[in-house]
C-alpha cells in the first residue's frame, strides 16, 4: 500500500473519530437538556423560541387572563384564617355611608332619594368601580353587607367584584351576585280548554340586604374577611347591571346556635308548645323569588293541592327547575298565638339517583339552628311531608324542630344549597383538570391516533405519569366514599366512579397499555364532566308548607294505587272534550272559541311553530296580552317538530299546502323552504307590503338574502346562527401564541398546535365554504341566478383555499369539536351557536378557560380585516292560501318587532335557563338578551360581516355540489381545479333544467 493511501485512510479514521466524538457530545447535550427542562410546562418551554420562528406573538393581552381560576377559593382561604387562630372581631358594625365613597373610576356617581332611602348611590356601567374606606379599630374576621336596590337592566342578577386593599381576598369574591325579587304577575288564568295559563314573571324591586357570599349555594355562611387593624380600602367593581347602592356594613360574623342550645333558652323566653294551630301555605302561592325560572309547575298526582282532575292544574312549586345552588323562595305566612311551631314541607325529590338535596332554612331571614344551615331531603319516589327534624340519638328517634314565633306575620325562606357536594366537587374538577393536562401530555408523545403495536414508554417520556394517574384514581376512590355516605343506596355515579378509578389503575400497572386506552382517558374526562354538572343540581318539589302545633299528625300524602286508578280514568274522560291541535284558547274560523258557543268578532289566524311546546306557549301568551287587544286579531298555535317545516323533503307543511289547508303563518321555517314555495307561488311577496322597507331595517341586510327570489321577498328572517372562534385560554397561554385574526396568523399557529399532538378546529360542510368564497370576492351566482358564479377566479382560490385546510394543513375531517374542545385535543375552533351554548352550560370544569373571538378572516389591501361569514337562519312566513295575509302582515310586524323579541327571549330564559337563549335576528333585540359583555362584543364584531348564500330556482344542486368536489378532492385526492370545473358543470345543468321547467326569466 502506498504511502498516500495509508495517509487517507489514517485521515478518514481521525475524521471519522472527530465525528463520533461530535455526535456523544450532541447525545448528552440533548439528554442534559431534556434533565434539566424536565420539570418544567412542557409545550410552554419546548417551543418559545419555535413560536417566534413561526411569526405567532406571545401574548400580552387580558383576553388570555386565565390568573382569575387560580387564585385559592374561599375554602382555602377560611382554612388559612382556621390555621392562623383568627377569630371573628367581637367589635359593633362598622356603617359606611353609600355616598361616602373616598374615590370611583369613570362617571362619577349620582348621589339621590330612592324609595324612601337618602343618600343612595345610582350605579350603573358608566361607573367602573367605586371604593370605601374604612377604619377597623380591630383585628378579625369580618361580614360586609350591603343594601341594594336593582334597577332596571336585562333581568340578570347585579354582578360585583370586591377588592380589599387592592386585592380579590379569594376566587369567589371576583364575582358576587345580587339577586333581584321576582314574583307571578297575579294568579294563574284560565283558557278556553279549561288549563291554567301560567302568570308572567315580573320584578319587584325593593331594598334588600345582604351579607355578601357566593351566590350559587357553595357556601351555606357569608362570607368572612380578615381585617387587620386600621384603615382599609373597599372596592367594589361594576361586572354587570346597574343597582342603588343604600350603604355597607362590617358586621362580625356568627354561627347559628345548635337546636340543642336553643332549646334551653325556650322557656326562659316564656316560649311553649302552641296548640290547635296547623296552618297551611300552598307553596306555589306567589312567593317571592330570587331567580325568575323557578315558578309554579304542574303535577298530576291525586293528592297534590289543587288536583288536576283531567287538565293542567299549576299545584306545584319548584320542580327541576329549583336546581341550581343560589335560587331561593320566599312564603309569608301568620299564626294566631305565640308558641313552638313544628314546621312540615309536603315534598318530591325524585331526583339525583338516589343523592339528596339540600336547603337552607331560614325564619323570618335568619337560620335559627346549625341544622338547618344545609337541611337534607332525601330521595324518594314519593310525595311525602317532611318534618323539619333533628336526630335525637339519645332517644334513638328523630325529634322536630321547634321554632319560637309570635303572634302575627313571618316568612320562611328556603335556598338550594350544593352543600357537601362542594369539596367533592372541588376535587372531581380538579381531578378533570388533570386528566385534561395528562392527556395532552400524552399525546404530545403519541398523537392523536397512536399506533397500538408501537411503545412509546410512556412511563419514561412523560415525567410523572404514572404518579399523576395514582393521584386520580385514589383521589376517585375518596369522592366514591364521600357519595356513598351522603345516601342510603349506591348511586349509579359512585359506580361510574369506580369504573373510572378501575382503568386508571390498570394503567398504573401496565403503562405500556395507556397508548391502547387513549380513548378510555377522553370518554373518562367527558363522564367526569357529565357527573360534575350532575352534582351541581339539587331539585326539589314542594307541594304545600306547614306550621303546625308540635302535636299535630301529619297525613300520609302517598297516593294510593286506587287513587291513581280513578285519576287516569278521569284523565281518559277529559280528552274527550279537550282540543288538543292548539295551545292555549283555541278559536274556531270565524272567532268563536272551538270550546264554546260564544260568539267572538274578529279573525283568526292559524300559526305553525316548529319549537317546543314552552316556545310556542310564551308565543300564545305575548300574543293574547298585546298583540290580539291592540289589533283584535287572534291566533292558534300549533306546534310541529322542527323537520316538519324544512324543504326538500314530503313533511306536514308540503301535505297541508297539497290539499289547501296551508297555516295563515309558520315560524322556524327552514331558510330555503320560502323560496321554494315562492317558486310555486305558494308563499306572500313580503316586499309587496308598503311598510316593507321600513320593517327590514330590523335585520342585516346580509340575513335577508336566502329570502329573495325574482325581485321579491319572501320571509322575515326570525333566528340567525353565528360562526365565532372559540379557544382556550389556558393552553394558548402555556403554548405562547395568540388569538389569531387572519387566516394567516391560523396558518402560522398550525405547526405549534401539530407539533403538540393538537388540532384546529373548522366544520366540512358546505357552510366551510362561504367564508373563503365571500372573503375572497366571490359570488356563489351571475347573471341574475341564472349560472353559478363558482367559475369565477375568486372562487377557485377560494375551493383552494378551503381544500387545503385538510389537504396540506391537516385539519380533522371529522370531529367531535365539543368534547375535543373539553380535552384539550382542538383548543381552537370555529363554532356555532348550537356549540357555544353547549360550551356555556355542559362544561363546568372549563369555566373562565375560554373565551369567544370573531373568527379568522382576510386581510384587505387597505389593512382592514374581511370576516365575512354566514350561518343557519330560520324565517317566519305567510302563505298564499291564507284569507288574513294583511293580518298576518300585522301578526309578523308584531313578532320581529324589537320590543316581542327582546320579551320573547327574556321570558325564554326566564323559563328555561341559558341553554335555550334566543339567538333573534333582530339586530336590537339581540343587544338587550343577558350576553356576556366580552361575548357580546364578539358577536357583534362578527355580525358586521353576516353575508348569507342566495337561494335560486335548483339551489340546492350548490350546497350537494360543493360538498361533491370536496369529496373528490380531500378524500379522493382529486385535482381541485378539475373537481370544482365538474361541480360547476353538474350545477349549471341542473339550474338550466328548473328554468326550464319553470319558465324562469330573471327580472
């Protein structure tokens, strides 16, 4: 070998050492890091710098604030008072003259006489916050209480932050509530079928007091703070609706006595037994409440007070609507003598499987004993007369509690309370916390959809796995007891509980298995979730209250199997002569009452509603208080399924219209189906009114588009959906980035969210398409309606576009975004209004982790932003057929007015709760509904750009179209310009073919 030879190899082998040596190097430089880091937020430390790379800000703004759910609640808060020995000050109440505020942001307050009260603070949102100082001359724990009057607002309670010295003293004290008086607008009527007709529920405002605390029955005591001595400053910041503020109060805190102390100072008092008393309040008998959805309901149990004998008799308060922590109800009532009452409850709590339900008591505004701060009413299939009682474990029975009343009026006040549900609460939200953050964590390691024959060694690559997994499962094992000692049965939750508690521990012994379960961790987060908001509902059902002498014997209010015999045969008699087509009075043709002979002047228009029967139920009411005395004209409402008024299917209302018997007017019309039967001249041209223009001021523009056909329109449209991004909070902040406001900003975020194991969220239907379509300049039509407008340049760039979020982005083809929203999987997305209701009230562990944003759009070259995006409207109707179309006319101006849909969604939500409401396209009315303010501004924002797709004579070859040349392109791996051509082609054939058909020359 030569001697150049042997110097190359000799130089290859120093190379090739100089390598390895560079590469061990690399290898523990890597493991050093990966040791050092480990300990530290995982997404939030691995991609800072990638995050600056990818041109995606760190954020700076509030509208990533998460710091609000971590501040330590009020439990924690009191349990470090407990631990440092501080007691409560034994001082006198410290009075704060409302008007007496040392400092206010914004407005300045108005200082006036109201309702009797001098010197009361007006405070409205013009007013940011207002503050007090206060000189504490001793060190303890504190009450503050406040006089308040609501003023009039949304119906929403009074919201208020406190601040004490600058600073939340605990979680809860970021939002407190002050609940308005609420009561029945009189007694219940009667209508033409013989049924009651449900009173309105109408504020009462008056001068109320109240020591401040949670406001949702977290807590059975107020509030206590702890004051040093000296001065302190009080502030109280304006979160929602305007009030009068009377004054504040520092007061000490005290725990009720217990009964057995009590009892000692009774005939001290020169308190006895009362006798021959027994009075009795029908509960639904107008009580004063804190919430206007709990109300009278009706029951149809032999014995319940009135019986219903065959029809709707409203002899019942509370139900499942008096469910939620916070929601109180006020009787008054007046015994003849002074005396020891024994106070009985008839009642239902049927709910909770087999858990109880809990009140707290109070007499004439105050809890009278311990036993009564979180009283139990346990579950039973069967009404029963609860007396309030005490377990006497030296006698081995139960012994009532007596309360001592004097002669005259008092009031009896019952709040629904979580009780001892709360820490177990607590601790399920935090174990769902968890679970969410463990599985994000793993799939940062698997993905998505790991590959069940790969190990990952989970057990190495995510810190603590294994410890966090042990952590839930024995802290499930804890809430499983809890539960079980709160009932005298195993609740199906505890097994729930168990199963859960029984995977998790399979994990912890097999770690390899966990990319197997994946699905498992994700279902066990939803059903936590499920059991949460299960926890949360405490119902009760009350028939009747009694105060009663404390020998007086209860009756057996259970019903009899003969009882309910005899009750259903009456029932079956009733519907014999009862008309069940309508809701409410029900009118013949010509105004005479189908149930009487009496004869009434005026028409009578039929309506068709495709809601619930609550829905159509307010509707009848609204209308029979306003709108028929104003007019004269009255209405019948049926209530169909929402199907039944959708086109391009044989339904009821295309049958009905076939043989002539076509509604005067249907609501919750589907968007496309006016057009269609003005196609076939079976609906009213709208604009043919003279008042027309003037009415459609009421709704954007872009909302009227789907209802235009041929130089006509042919519907008012009634509700409007919204597609708005919704995110977390939590996990943009951990991952550095920010909400974004272009589709490009989205684009840059996508490797962020991708590289750890997350998605974005954006819905594949046809609706997908709009937003890039109308963003982009394009038009779906040309040419009056007479070709699809898809051929366009815009539009290709459009399909692109659209094509490419799944194609080169990887966005999901199918999803479920709600639960993947919960886990953590997609912590960005767009969303409907169906989904962001749903986020509102079916996911309580998410609570001030997500926010609502307007969704991405595209930036114009003047530097604006186009969100231009449409949605599902439904519409409200006249038909041809109809003989009142000018009354109907009248029926429609009254129902999209801005005062009918402002009162229609109040009373909805009044009804229901939040989960049903009203999403009104009345641009004003939608305004005044009880949003959430930064919510609010969101809609709205997105509502400027609100464009729907037009409707035109074989439209609905678009929508089949688009999603055709989707198919081919994301799931075929079609050309997207060959696709769409084709698409285009089929649709044009198809619009020649009705035009054809239908000899339509375009005005």
């Amino acid at each position: 070998m030569t001697k150049e030879v042997k110097g190359l190899n000799r130089h290859g082998k120093l190379v090739l050492k100089g390598k390895r040596t560079m590469l061990c190097a690399l290898v523990c430089l890597v493991i050093a890091s990966a040791v050092s880091d480990g300990t530290r937020t995982f997404a939030g430390e691995r991609l800072r710098d990638r995050n600056l790379n990818q041109g995606v800000p760190l954020t700076e703004g509030d509208s990533l604030g998460v710091d609000a759910i971590l501040a330590p609640t009020y439990a924690k808060t009191l349990a470090g008072y407990i631990e440092q020995g501080v007691q409560p000050a034994g001082q006198p109440d410290i009075a704060l003259r409302a008007d007496g505020y040392t400092a206010f942001g914004g407005a300045k307050p108005e200082a006036k006489e109201l309702e009797g009260r001098a010197g009361a603070l007006v405070w409205d949102k013009a007013t940011e916050w207002i503050e007090w100082t206060a000189d504490v001359p001793q060190d303890g724990l504190y009450s503050l209480n406040v006089a308040y009057y609501p003023l009039a607002g949304k119906r929403l309670p009074v919201q208020r932050d406190l601040l004490i010295d600058g600073q939340h003293p605990f979680r809860e004290a970021e939002r407190l509530y002050f609940y308005r008086n609420w009561v029945d607008q009189g007694e219940p009527g009667r209508n033409n079928q013989g049924d009651d007709v449900r009173p309105k529920q109408v504020e009462q405002p008056q001068w109320m007091e109240q020591t401040l605390d949670d406001g949702n029955g977290q807590y059975p005591e107020p509030f206590r703070f702890h004051l040093t001595k000296g001065k302190h400053v009080i502030r109280l910041g304006f979160l929602a609706e305007a009030v009068a503020i009377g004054g504040l109060t520092l007061t000490t805190p005290a725990d009720p006595q217990t009964y057995a102390d009590a009892k000692q100072g009774f005939e001290a008092a020169g308190y006895a037994p009362a006798a021959d008393v027994n009075v009795k309040v029908q509960a639904e008998d107008n009580p004063d409440k804190s919430d206007p959805t709990i109300r009278r309901e009706a029951n149809g149990d032999p014995k319940a007070e009135p019986a219903s004998d065959g029809r709707i008799r409203l002899n019942a308060f509370g139900d499942w609507r008096w469910r939620k922590g916070g929601q109180k109800a006020t009787w008054t009532f007046t015994v003849p003598k002074d005396g020891l009452y024994k106070i009985g409850l008839k009642a239902g709590q049927w709910w909770g499987d087999g858990l109880p339900s809990y009140r707290q008591i109070q007499i004439d505004g105050k809890v009278p004993y311990k036993e009564l701060e979180l009283y139990p009413f346990p579950y039973s299939r069967s009404w029963r007369i609860e007396t309030l009682h005490t377990a006497d474990k030296a006698a081995g029975k139960d012994e009532p509690l007596l309360v001592p009343l004097t002669a005259g009026e008092h009031t009896i006040t019952m709040v629904a309370e979580i009780g001892p549900y709360r820490s177990i609460i607590e601790a399920l939200t935090a174990d769902t916390q968890r679970l969410s953050d463990l599985y994000r964590r793993i799939i940062m390691v698997t993905g998505p959809t790991p590959d069940p024959n790969f190990e990952y060694e989970l057990g190495k690559k995510v810190p603590e796995l294994i410890t966090d997994l042990k952590t839930i499962a024995d802290d499930l094992l804890v809430q499983m007891n809890a539960l079980k000692a709160l009932s005298d049965s195993v609740p199906s939750t505890v097994s729930s509980l168990r199963m859960m508690n029984h995977t998790f521990e399979r994990m912890v012994a097999n770690p390899d298995s966990i990319p197997r379960q994946l699905s498992e961790l994700s279902n066990s987060q939803t059903s936590l979730s499920t059991l949460l908001t299960g926890l949360q509902n405490v119902p009760l059902v009350l028939d009747y209250l009694l105060i009663s002498a404390p020998d007086t014997k209860y009756p057996n209010v259970k019903s009899s199997f003969w009882q309910k015999a005899v009750s259903t045969v009456k029932n079956f008699a009733a519907s014999f002569t009862k008309d069940y087509t309508g809701v409410g009075s029900v009118y013949g043709e010509d105004g005479k009452e189908a149930s009487s002979s009496a004869d009434d002047e005026g028409p009578v228009l039929q309506v068709w509603v495709a809601r619930g029967k609550e829905w159509a139920e307010i509707m009848k009411e609204m209308a029979e208080e306003d709108f028929t005395p104003k007019t004269g004209i009255r209405i019948n409402v049926n209530t169909l399924p929402a199907g039944q008024l959708n086109s391009g299917s044989v339904n009821t209302l295309l049958l009905a219209a076939s043989s002539g018997r076509a509604p005067d007017v249907a609501t919750g019309v589907d968007a496309h189906l006016p057009v269609e039967f003005a196609i076939r001249d079976a609906t009213v041209d709208l604009s043919k009114f003279p008042d027309y223009a003037e009415i459609s001021k009421r709704f954007l523009p872009g909302a009227l588009i789907p209802f235009q056909y041929n130089g006509g329109s042919y519907a008012l449209p009634e509700t409007q959906d919204f597609n708005v991004l919704v995110y977390r909070k939590d996990i943009l902040k951990e991952l550095g980035v920010s909400i974004p406001q272009t589709w490009n900003d989205a684009y840059a975020m996508l490797p962020v969210l991708q590289q750890n194991g997350m998605q974005m969220y954006y819905p594949i239907t046809s609706l997908g398409f709009m937003p890039f379509l109308y963003q982009n300049g394009g038009e779906y039509y040309r040419d009056g309606g007479m070709k699809s407008g898809l051929d366009s340049p815009e539009a290709f760039q459009a399909f692109t576009e659209w094509t490419e979020l799944y194609t080169n982005y990887k966005f999901p083809v199918n999803a479920n975004f709600f639960n993947r929203f919960r886990t953590g999987e997609m912590p960005i997305g767009i969303a409907d209004y169906q989904t962001y209701v749903l986020m509102s009230t079916a996911a309580p562990e998410l609570v001030g982790r997500w926010g609502v944003a307007p969704s991405p759009g595209h930036e114009k070259p003047d530097g604006t932003i186009d969100r231009t995006s449409g949605g599902l409207a439904q519409s409200v109707a006249i038909f041809k057929q109809s003989k009142h179309q000018k009354e109907a006319w009248e029926f429609l101006k009254w129902w999209t007015s801005t005062e009918s849909q402002e009162q229609f969604g109040q009373e909805l939500e009044a009804l229901l709760g939040v989960e049903a409401r009203w999403n009104t396209a009345n641009v004003e009315a939608f305004k005044q509904l009880p949003w959430p303010e930064d919510d609010l501004k969101a809609l709205t924002d997105q509502w400027k750009y609100y464009k729907e797709q037009p409707y035109v004579l074989g439209g609905y070859f678009t929508a089949r179209n688009i999603d055709n040349a989707w198919n081919r392109v994301v799931l075929g791996g079609a050309n997207a310009r060959e696709s769409l051509e084709q698409g285009i082609k089929d649709i044009n054939k198809e619009l020649a073919a009705k035009q054809k058909e239908f000899g339509f020359t375009p005005d």
